[in-house]
C-alpha cells in the first residue's frame, strides 16, 4: 500500500460565493454536446509529442439528488485552463453497478484521467479506479470516501450533525430484476436549505425539481477495495454541509492521507463554489505525469 502525506489544512472563505454561484439555466442539449465533444478530444489520434504533454481527461461524477448539470460552471473554468473533461451520468442505482459504469467511461478514454466525485459520488469513484492505473488522482468534494465494508448511510451517521434523514422521502421502485426497491428523493419544499443553502433560492428550486434519486440500496451498499490506498487523493471539506457532516469528511479525508482543503459552503458546493472546486481539481491534475 502506498501511503500519502496530508498537507496542511487550508481553508476558503465566503466572500466570493455571490460572485461565483451558478444558475443552472444549460439544456440537456447543451450538456451532451459538452460531453460529445470532450469524447471526441479525449480519444483524438495525437503524435508522442503532443501525448506527452497534454493535460489528463477530468472525469466529473455527481452524487445522489443531483445531475451532471451541476458541473456546469466547473466545466467552464476546466475546459477554459485546457482540460479535457467529462461529466459523467451517475445512474445512482447500486455502487458496484455505478462503479462498473464509470470504469467503463474511463476505459474509453485516451490516456491518463483525474476522477473527480461529489456526495456519493465519491463512494463510486473509490471503487470505479480500484486496480485501474490509468486513474493517476482521486479529487473529492463533500464526498464519501469509503474504506472498504463501509456504506454511505453508515459513514454519514458516524458523526452528529447530518440532518438529512428528516428531509428525504421514499418511492416504491420495481428493480430490473422482479424485485422491489426504494428510491430516495429530498422533499422539495425541503431541498434549498438542506443541500443548497448557499446558492440562488430560485437555482435552488430548480434543482429540487430535477433532482434524480438514489436507490436506498446504493447507500446501503458496502464499499470494495478502496483506490485512495494507492492513488493520490485529495479531498475538498465543506463546513456548512447539512448531508455529510463535516467532521465525517475531515475524519474520511486524515484517514486516506489526502490532501485536504476546507470551505465555507453547503453539500451543493460544486453549484456555490465552481471556481474553487475547479481549482482544487486542477491542484491534483498539475501532479499527473
């Protein structure tokens, strides 16, 4: 196993979330267009010269209660320091199936990758780069990082202070295979304050309504072989989180040796803070050679 110092904690302040937050106004059209074209680039014919020296693919995984849209103005800031990025689209069904998903997505594409997750999202990408050396970095933010037989659920109610359990709902959902499952929603009228307190009410709203759920049984399930215990990690804590208590990502993020940053922002901190989220991601793929 290969272990890897923390660095010192450093932290971002408020005062430039109004400035940055994100109104997530982009068409579905707009994000796959994103996506064919980020492909296109990733898998280009290139000569050794240029392969040496291009930047690694930044592949984006969202978490539960969210979409690939909420990487919007991350992208930009990405794409705009010329990184090649995609965002990928989290089925949210069941971790090990998810994790299959996007280690599919980075096996098609062209040399080394950055993956980057949010909220549960962080769980996928601990599983999807197990063994995988084409993963040179694993970029976490207001995320999971578990170690292996560990579930989202049970991290998240280690440590006092998430008060999502009072705020989601469930729905009946009948599983590809006959049997019946439970999707998890946040309650609407609950949505702004609890993922997203810090960002546009009317951004906030939107994002309530278009929120794809999670299937109680992803959470549930138990995490394999950690990538961190390998790969480089490096993990963004917000302190307004009302979803992953802070000190369950603090505690998450000593554990894996990572390199850790703290802000000021709510579970929704890739909506509130895109250029610091950009920037810490960008912090990770300087190191990939």
């Amino acid at each position: 196993m290969t272990e890897h110092k923390p660095t010192e904690v450093l932290r971002t302040s408020k005062p430039s979330r109004r400035r940055t937050a994100v109104t997530l106004v982009a068409s579905g059209g707009l994000a796959a267009a994103l996506l064919a074209t980020t492909m296109g680039t990733s898998n280009a014919t290139e000569g050794p010269s240029a392969s040496q020296h291009r930047k690694p693919t930044v592949v984006l995984v969202h978490g539960a209660f969210a979409d690939s849209t909420s990487w919007n103005g991350v992208v930009e800031k990405l794409k705009k320091d010329g990184y090649p990025v995609v965002a990928a689209a989290n089925p949210l069904r069941g971790l090990s199936s998810d994790a299959a998903y996007v280690r599919n997505l980075v096996a098609s594409i062209d040399g080394p990758v950055v993956l980057a997750g949010h909220s549960y999202g962080g769980a996928v990408i601990t599983n999807a780069a197990t063994g995988n050396p084409q993963v040179k970095g694993l970029v976490y933010l207001a995320a999971f990082v578990p170690d292996q037989g560990e579930s989202a659920n049970e991290l998240a109610a280690r440590f006092e202070g998430s008060t999502l359990p009072q705020a989601v709902r469930t729905v009946p959902v009948d599983n590809a295979d006959g049997t019946q499952g439970q999707d998890v929603y946040i309650q609407e009228q609950k949505f702004p304050q609890q993922f997203a307190h810090d960002v546009p009410r009317r951004v906030a709203e939107g994002m309530a309504v278009t929120q794809r759920p999670v299937t109680l049984a992803a959470l549930d399930e138990k995490s394999g072989a950690p990538a961190w215990k390998n790969v480089p990690s490096w993990v963004l804590v917000a302190d307004e989180d009302r979803n992953i208590p802070p000190q369950a990502q603090l505690f998450m993020a000593k554990r894996a040796h990572a390199h850790v940053k703290k802000v000021d922002a709510s579970h929704a901190v890739t909506v509130s803070e895109p250029k610091v989220v950009a920037d810490f991601i960008e912090d990770a793929a300087r190191t990939v050679r």
